[in-house]
C-alpha cells in the first residue's frame, strides 16, 4: 500500500523506542496506523552508546509498526534530545546599505546566516537559531520587522547547541536499520507541538517532559521558544533508587514504582505494606509503601529543583516574563502518581498533565493517548508536515516545468527566439530553515561514509 501522506515518527529514547506510523484525515487530525514499541539497549541519557543495540531495537520497533499498519516504511522523522544538547542567549545585528529601503526577508536570512557562522565549542554544532524579538535603529520590542525601514537590524536570538558527533551516530543508526532520514527534530519542540495549546504558549508555559534517560525542558512565550534545557535524570535514575533502597531487582522496582509508587509520601500509611516474591525459592520481600515513597520522592525533588532553578533562570520573575499558564507535564515519567500535586507544592506555579489526544483522531485508542507517547505523536506530525511541504514543492516545480514548456512552444512557433537565449529561468529554491540544512549535512556525510 502505497501513499504519500503516510508518515513515521522515530523517538529513539534511553528506556524505548517508539515508532508510530500514521497519516492525516480529512478533518486535520492525526489517523495512527501501527505503533511498534522496543526496549532501548544502546541508548544512554538520550546519547546512542552502542550503534549495534540501537540498530536492532529500531528494527524491532519498525517492523512492529508495519505489522500493526500493514504498510511498508522508507523514512522517518527522528528526534533528538539527551544530555548534549544546551542553549544560549546571543544578540547580533547587521547594517543595511539602504536604510530607505524596506526590510525583507533576504535581510532576516542574512541576520540569521551570520549567527550561523558563530563558532561553538570543540565537537558542537548550532541546530536551531530562533529569534527572540527585533530591533531596528535602537527602536526595540518589534516582532516582525518585515515592511519596516532602518539601517541596523538587530535581533535577540536563543540558539539551540548540540554535539554534531551524537546526531550523525543516531543518522547512522536510522539508515543502517534500513530507514531513509527525512529529517530531524527537537524532542521538547515535538512534545510541545503535541501537548500544548496556542493560547498555553501565548500566555507563557513551561514543558516539562520527563523521559526515562533525562527531563527535557521547553518555555514558551508569545509564541515563542524562550528557553530550553536538559536535566540527565528521568524516570529510570527513580527506578535505580528504588532497586537499591529496597535490595530488589530492577525488574521488580519497575513494577512497584508504576503500580504502587507516589510522589508524595504522606499520601500512604505506616502500615501498607506490598509483598515481592523472593529471588530462586527465598522468602517473599515486605516493603513498606510509605518508605517506596519515601524514597522516589527524594528524586522527584531533585529533578523538580533543577527544572524549577531553570525556570528561574529564564526570569519568570520579571514582569513580561511571568508563565501564566504554569507548568505542563508529559513523558512517561509524568505518570507517577501524585506527581502533579508535589510539582506545585515545590514551585508554586499551576500544572496540569500534558496528553496528546487534542491531536488525534476520535477513533484512536486510549494507549495512543498517554503521555508516554507524547513525542512520538509530536514526531509524527512534524513527518506529515514535512511531506506536506515537499509535496507543495515538487507540485510548484511541475507547475513552473509546465509553464516554462508552454513559454517555449509558443515561442518556438513564433519563431522569436535564438540559438543561444536561454527560454526557461531556473526556479528559485526557497531557502532551507537551519533544521533542514542541518538535515541535508547528515545525510552528506552519511552517504560519504564508508
């Protein structure tokens, strides 16, 4: 079956992978076909550590997913997140030689092409150069400068950072597994894409999507991504503390956390207590749920401080910076019970569960609407997006093919042109967004490899 509005997301996360297949219906919204889960076994706080591992389990994760759609994948659209990905606040400007002239978008290409060249430390790369706000000659507070005059543009930007190293070895992974690279995208910008509302981000709202490897967090305001940052602890460090507090394997601290385990420790009584079977023939385990608590809330207030110190770090204190619309959870971790309740009591700042449904089709089923697939959901809508957009691109080449054909047939019957005229001008490429060319080096270098 073959269609070109199917898409596949590819969340390569530190406990799973995910890939979800689907397309969009009629009414706007996301139709998932197939989901095919697997256990990540090469994957470390968002970085691939072992492509081999890797390899298999998006294997794994993708032929599960054409079993469930019955369809045949090409490409996906990953994600990428993990512990290597920073961000930093710059401020750059370009003087115009015509200060009469009106701004265009070559001059805000131009702007964001010089901030570009900007060099990173050692190994890093710029993925993403998001633009704050705009100054034109000292007058600032403008958001689209586009139609204005002046002579010095200028431009806060908050450029997103990551290790060019660890994005080709998940571009490795992906082709190697027999997937083609359609493009690539910042987790918390998929998860936001799939958890948050216009007027959530207008207000000003601060993401957090608790995965198993890191927490990833994501502010918005007017609209705008304003910050973002990566805490390498999640929901499996929880499960750590677990198996170690309570002497138990890691299978069984899993399943006590998700079944029985709070986030706030006064929500049990001294006396609930849950019984594990002993290992080989040994005698049952008895754990006390208050002391289960105990323990995942001495992690919960880590991880929260951290997020809550990034959040601060932003200014959410000053006046146009004040997050109206508090904090949104989402990722598998975000399940914990009582979570919700201990993040406002340690920032304050209303929150709410983040799920994916809004964007999905009524007929979905209930599992596809859990945080736990957050980004998977947000990865793939940014697949269908970018098939839309390629689809408008190869119609406009056929179109301009077409008219350049008709151009020249009348005007070889008229006979009005030479030899040596050029009849077709070649169409002018629409710039690339730096996610795209970044995309496009990736797939170079990957090609290139040996």
């Amino acid at each position: 079956m073959e269609n070109s509005k199917i898409a596949i997301g590819l969340d390569i996360g530190t406990t799973k992978i995910v890939a979800m297949v689907g397309q969009e219906n009629e009414y706007g919204k996301l139709e998932v076909l197939g989901v095919g889960k697997a256990k990540s076994l090469g994957v470390h706080r968002g970085v691939v550590n072992n492509i081999v591992q890797t390899i298999q389990s998006i294997q794994q994760a993708v032929e599960e997913a054409e079993a469930a759609s019955g369809l045949k994948v090409k490409e996906a659209v990953a994600g990428i997140a993990g512990q290597h990905i920073r961000s930093i606040q710059h401020n750059d400007h370009i003087t115009r030689a015509d200060a009469d002239k009106v701004i265009t978008q070559q001059d805000i290409d131009e702007l964001i092409g010089q901030v570009n060249k900007l060099v990173m430390l050692p190994g890093e790369e710029i993925i993403h150069v998001l633009p704050q706000e705009y100054k034109i000659d000292g007058q600032s507070g403008i958001k689209e400068p586009i139609g204005m005059c002046g002579g010095r543009l200028e431009a806060n930007f908050h450029i997103v950072v990551g290790h060019i190293s660890s994005i080709r070895n998940i571009g490795r992974c992906i082709v190697d597994s027999g997937l083609g690279l359609a493009g690539i995208t910042l987790e918390p910008l998929a998860s936001a894409d799939a958890v948050l509302s216009t007027e959530e981000k207008e207000a000003g709202v601060a993401l957090v999507d608790i995965g198993g490897g890191t927490t990833d967090l994501a502010i918005f305001k007017d609209n705008i991504i304003r910050h973002t940052a990566v805490i390498p602890f999640g929901g499996k460090i929880i499960t750590e503390d677990i198996k170690e507090g309570c002497s138990i394997i890691e299978k069984q601290a899993e399943l006590l956390k998700i079944k029985f385990g709070s986030a706030l420790p006064g929500a049990n009584k001294e006396n609930e207590i849950v019984s594990i079977p002993g290992l080989r023939g040994r005698a049952p385990k008895e754990i006390s749920l208050k002391n289960l608590s105990r323990i995942i809330n001495a992690r919960v207030v880590e991880i929260i401080d951290q997020v809550h110190a990034e959040i601060q770090s932003y200014g959410c204190d000053e006046k146009n910076k004040t997050l109206i619309a508090g904090i949104v959870l989402t990722g598998g971790g975000s399940e914990l019970k009582h979570l919700k309740q201990a993040v406002e009591y340690i920032t304050g700042m209303d929150t709410r569960i983040g799920y994916p449904n809004e964007h999905l089709a009524g007929e979905s089923s209930e599992e596809m609407s859990s945080p736990l697939f957050s980004t998977a959901v947000g990865l793939l809508m940014n697949a269908i997006e970018i098939d839309k957009k390629q689809t408008k691109a190869f119609e406009k080449d056929n179109q301009i093919s077409e008219e350049n054909a008709t151009q020249t047939a009348v005007a070889e019957s008229e006979e009005e042109i030479e030899v040596d005229t050029e009849v077709a001008e070649v169409p002018k490429q629409k710039s690339k967004n730096f996610l795209e060319k970044l995309t496009d080096k990736i797939k170079d270098f990957l090609d290139n490899a040996e």
